[in-house]
C-alpha cells in the first residue's frame, strides 16, 4: 500500500509541476503580446511625431490614446508577472 500511496503522491507532483508549467507559459505569452502590443503604439507615437513636425507641429491630446494603451499594456506585464511568482510560490 505505501508503493501506491508513493505512485500516487508522484504523480500528483507531476500533475501539479505540469499544470504550474502551463500556467506560467501562458503569463508569459500574454506578457509577449502586451510588449508588443507597446511597441506597435511607441511605432505609431513616432510616426505621428515625425508626421507632425514635418508639417511644423504636433498637439500631445492626440497622443493621449497611445500612452494611455501604453500604460495599460504595462500594469498588464506587471499583474501576469505577478502571477508567475504567486503560481511559483505556490509549488
């Protein structure tokens, strides 16, 4: 009976480590899409920029939805890279 309860306790670990695994992969690719998600609006931020100075100026209200995704992509990586410490911590 102590082998069973043994196989039993492993392959719960397993299940657990496995489960951990996939949890945290997933974390890390929605913290992939959230940087790229800042670097597609720092793309557009750049471009307004330089449209705007081409035509001699640029108002910052009409940069305001691009910082604004921006700071909200970044309080994302931050709460999926706070997850990835709660589920490792929790193993």
């Amino acid at each position: 009976m102590a082998f069973k309860d043994k196989l039993t306790s492993v392959v719960k670990t397993v299940g657990d480590k496995t489960s951990d695994t996939i949890e945290i992969t997933k974390f890390k690719t929605k913290i992939s899409q959230q940087k790229s998600a800042i670097k597609e609006n720092y793309e557009k931020i750049g471009e307004y920029i330089y449209k705007q100075y081409k035509e001699n100026g640029y108002s910052n209200d009409e940069l305001l939805a691009q910082f604004q995704e921006i700071d909200e992509s970044k309080r994302l990586i931050q709460d999926y890279e706070n997850e990835i410490k709660r589920v490792k911590v929790e193993d």
